[in-house]
C-alpha cells in the first residue's frame, strides 16, 4: 500500500485465501487485518470485505477544496471577518512587558491564574460544571488529547454528520472508529445518539453553538434529551466544543454532568483570531489530569505570554460580543432569507456559515466557480450526510448577498425539498 502497488479502493483478499497464500495462520493475518483497520489504512464492510481506504487517515478534508481563481470571490475559507477581531499588538505588548518582570520558568504553573480565574467565571455563569481549568493549544489539540487520555484504538466515537472536517479525520488518525450522528437545527439527534451508543461507541462529541458547518445550535429542549440518553450511558466520554464562544449571542445548554467522564472545550480562535492557537480546557479530575501530565510530557504548556494577552484582550473588552453576533447573524440571515425567497432551503442558527443542501454538489460548485463565487463542497464535512455547499458569511457585505442567492438558486435547482438531516 505504502507503495502504491495496492492503490485506494482495491478490495483485499479474504483472510483464509490470503493465509493459505502465504503459508501462515489465518489468526496472524485477522490481526495484520485489525492493525491496518485500526490505524485508518484499510476499511472493512462486512461481507463486501475490507478494501484500501479511498484515502490515507492522515489525508486531510482540507484537500476537498476548491483553488480560487483570481477574480473569483471566496466564501468557503470558514474563516472570521478580519475586521472583527480586535488588534493584538498592545495585548503581547502588555503580556511581553509582564513577562520581561516576571519571567516563566521552568517547575511554574501551566496555566495563567488570572487566565483561569476568568475562564472558570465564565463557564460557571454558563452552567458548566465544577472542574480543573487546562489550556491547549486550539479546540483540536484538546478534542485529540482527551481522546487519547481515554480511548485505545479500534474505539467508536460518535461525531456529528456533517460536522467539523479536521475532526472527521482526527478520529481516525488516532485509530479510532468514526460512527455518524445526524444533526438538525437544534443539534445532534438523540434517536441517532442513542443508537450509537447502544451500538458501542465509547465517546460523543458535540459542538454547543455554531456548529460547522450547518450552524446548529443545542436548545434547551434538546440538551434535556439528550441529556436523558447519556444518563443511560454514564461510561461514555463526552466531549463539547464551544468554539462559538463570544461570537454567538444563543445562551448555551451544555450536556457536562451527564457522564462520568466529561470535557468541556472554548476556544478563542473565532472572535480574538485563529493563530492565537488557544482553548480553554475543563472536565471531570481524572480526565484533565491526564490531560495536562501527557501535555507535561510534550510541549510542557500553552505560551504564558499567549495566555497573558489573551487575559489583556478579554478584561480590556477588545471584543464587544454582542456586536460581533449581530454582525455575523445579520450576513446569515440575510443570506437564509434570500435563499428562501428563491426556493431554496438553507440552515444557519449560529455562527458564521451557512449549509445550503443540494441534489448534486460536485455541479454546483462547478456551476457556481463559473459564475464567479467560490464555495465550500460538503464532501469535506460529512460522512452519509446528503450532499450540500458550505457559505462563510463572515466578511460578505450587504450588496453581494442577492447576487450570491441568485448564483446559488441557478447552481441548486432543483430546489431540495428536505433538510440536511
């Protein structure tokens, strides 16, 4: 495979035929089999047999991308409006100063205190519950550390589908099982949930507001159903990621408690800018615990200037939430309106995309690169999802959201008559 002899599809001999082939027992060749399942090289299909995977685990979804021409506007990057992050000069500055006074050494604590007071704050306004504060390097950085901390490979996680594309090849590169949830408006689908569970998945992981790409957000009438069904599975690793946080003005109704074993994940990449590189991390002891001694172990810890400026940046207000919110629910909103007077249905509760599903996606891409718009294809967040386009609305402007609803009603027809579901 390493060599290209066996390409990407090519479905391998049964195990016994291989066996006998080879002249060894059919048990090494079931564990040569489970070794190259587990690590994402190959992919299993019950009685079809097990084939090459299409591609590598370590292949990314950023690849199933579309290359901008010039000239051609780009709402697929998935990216915040630049405008709406505030400087960080005067942040390192302050955090540089402080630093040059009191410089970190090796032995002191991982986290900033001040950091940790803040984010604890916070958390406990939005009814998350008491836990240890660790910093990670992003919301996948964390989402992989505690992934690890729990699971071995060959484990099933449940993910949401459509859901985030560097998480739907994370789990895998870490010789885990993805096992598909649907997902609504109001977030994953219990029934959905409650089957994987039941079917062996060991860990969930949901994102609470803004969720990539179909802007779901978990209500409150959910999040009790969904609670209800981890309380019948208290072994289950739960995983949540806020990456909504301060650009989303929905209240959150986290599903932390509901398990014995929780992670509760925020980053700062959307509303402060995404090369800060920082999440704020909680959960139950023994799961940050582990956390931070891998982390120890590794790269130590998350930069203390990084953490003082991100200090500085919330408690001088260098972000008004509330405005960055309206700002990107407006774009949204706008754009879901337009589709809809068009006939053409769309999902955007939160956040700064919008999932607009359509009968043929490799089409409409095409016909909408033509006509001068550049969009995310679907391929890169889903799994036995439907297919559908992804707009970034972050930074388009009030004058080019009727064009693009018009470039988006010529590329979809016909219209899709259900939802992404």
């Amino acid at each position: 495979m390493a060599s290209g002899d066996l390409e990407p599809g090519r479905l391998l001999p049964p195990m016994r035929e291989l066996a006998t082939r080879l002249g060894v027992n059919p048990n090494t060749v079931a564990a040569a089999y489970r070794t190259l399942r587990e690590r994402g090289v190959i992919e299993t299909d019950g009685r079809r047999g097990s084939r090459v995977r299409a591609k590598p685990a370590t292949t990314g979804r950023e690849y199933i991308r579309v290359e901008v021409p010039e000239g051609v506007r780009d709402v697929a990057a998935g990216n915040p409006d630049p405008a709406l992050l505030p400087p960080l000069g005067p942040a390192f500055a302050a955090a540089a100063g402080q630093g040059d006074r009191h410089p970190v050494l090796y032995g002191e604590a991982a986290v900033e205190p001040e950091l940790a007071r803040i984010a604890r704050a916070d958390l406990d306004a939005d009814g998350v519950p008491d836990g240890p504060v660790a910093v990670a390097s992003g919301s996948l950085d964390a989402i992989e550390r505690v992934l690890v901390a729990h699971l071995k490979p060959g484990d099933a996680v449940a993910v949401e589908d459509p859901g985030w594309g560097s998480l739907l090849d994370l789990v895998p590169a870490l010789g885990l099982r993805t096992v598909p949830v649907g997902v609504d408006d109001d977030g994953p689908l219990p029934d959905d949930v409650r089957a994987a569970l039941a079917g062996g998945a060991r860990a969930l992981i949901v994102t609470d507001r803004a969720q990539n790409p179909t802007g779901a957000a978990v209500t409150a009438a959910r999040a009790r159903a969904l609670r209800s069904v981890l309380r019948d599975h208290p072994e289950t690793l739960l995983i949540e990621d806020d990456h909504g946080y301060r650009i989303v003005d929905l209240p959150l109704h986290p599903l932390a408690g509901a398990t014995r074993r929780w992670a509760f994940v925020r980053s700062v990449a959307k509303a402060y800018g995404p090369d800060l590189r920082l999440a704020v991390l909680t959960g139950d002891t023994v799961t940050v615990d582990r956390v931070v001694g891998r982390q120890r172990l590794g790269p130590g810890w998350v930069s203390r200037i990084v953490q003082r400026a991100v200090v500085r940046l919330w408690t001088d207000g260098a972000v008004d939430a509330r405005a960055v919110a309206k700002a990107y629910g407006r774009r949204r909103d706008a754009l879901v309106d337009a589709l809809a007077e068009r006939g053409i249905a769309a999902h955007g509760r939160s956040g700064m995309n919008v999932w607009i599903p359509v009968p043929d996606e490799t089409g409409a891409v095409a016909r909408l690169l033509h006509a001068g718009w550049a969009v995310a294809p679907g391929a890169r967040f889903r799994m036995s999802a439907p297919p559908g386009i992804r707009v970034t609305v972050s930074a388009l402007t009030g004058t080019e959201t009727e064009p693009l609803a018009d470039a988006i009603a010529s590329a979809v027809r016909p219209a899709p008559a259900r939802g992404y579901v």
